[in-house]
C-alpha cells in the first residue's frame, strides 16, 4: 500500500513538473527592451518582474463594487475566462490586478482561468491564439459552454464588474 502511494506521488510530480515548465516563461524582448512573460502563465508569473510590481500595487490599491460582486458571484459559476495580457503594456499593467481582485472576490476557479502573455506583435512562442483575434491587451474573453459570450478589450466601459456582468448575464 505504501509503495503504491510512493509511486502516485512521484508520478504526479513528476507530471507536474513537465506541465509547470511550460508556465512563466520569461524572455528578453527586443522590441519592448525587456524581459516579458510569453505564453501560458498563472497567478505566480503575474508577479515577476517589473509586471510583479504593478500588479501587486494595482491589487492591493483597487476596491472593487461590492454591490456588482455580489450580483456577479452566481452568474461566474458555469463560465470560464480567458486572458490575453502583455507584460510589457500599460494598460494591462492597470486592468489585470484588477481583474484578478475581482475574480478573487467572486470566488472564481483559477482552473476556469487561462492566462497568455504575447509579446509586441500580440503572437506567444508556444500558446496558439492565432483564433482569438486579439489586437488589444488585456483582452478578457468569457465563455459559457465553450461558446464565447463576450469580452472586455483593453479598458472597460464603465467598470470591470459592469462589463463583466453585462456579459454573463
């Protein structure tokens, strides 16, 4: 029996660890001059580097629409998101922690998450987006069965949780 769960357990790390090398990869950027996060990355490659800094200020500073969360919160469960940013853009650098403190506060599945980071041209190393159309980062683009049911593209409207309500509802 131990020898079983000795081999579980060294077999999911070692899975695990195939899959983490895919995550938070970090480039020199020519044309942005600096080190860029590319392709898939999660909460943790949000924050290196000069992107880890704005993030974190930009987090911890926003005060989301408690009334809007509130409204939010059941309308999240049966979607998922996906986030298209550059770690070398403003506006990316302003909207995605406070995209993520919303997420946060709605109590959203980071397994119903999927984080790209492009380079300049909007194009990843590894992460195929080619469908997705973006011209603008961050884009946020929710889906409900597969099916994208709308996106917020570079800044919101009126707030990230009105849009993002409009959307799912």
């Amino acid at each position: 029996m131990k020898r079983n769960l000795f081999t579980v357990i060294l077999f999911s790390l070692f899975v695990s660890s195939i899959f983490s090398q895919d995550l938070n990869k970090i480039i020199f950027d020519q044309r942005a001059g600096k080190d860029i996060l590319i392709d898939y990355c999660n909460r943790s490659g949000l924050g290196l580097s000069d992107f880890g800094r704005a993030y974190t200020a930009g987090y911890d500073n926003y005060n989301t629409e408690s009334a809007t969360i509130s409204e939010l919160k059941p309308l999240l469960k049966d979607v998922t998101i996906q986030m298209v940013l550059g770690t070398w853009c403003y506006d990316s650098k302003l909207q995605v922690p406070k995209f993520m403190k919303m997420l946060d506060e709605t109590q959203f599945a980071d397994s119903n998450l999927t984080i790209v980071a492009v380079n300049r041209m909007k194009k990843t190393n590894n992460a195929n987006i080619d469908d997705l159309k973006i011209n603008y980062v961050p884009t946020f683009i929710v889906y409900r069965n597969k099916k994208e049911i709308g996106r917020i593209v570079e800044k919101p409207k009126k707030t990230l949780e009105k849009d993002l309500l409009k959307i799912v509802k």
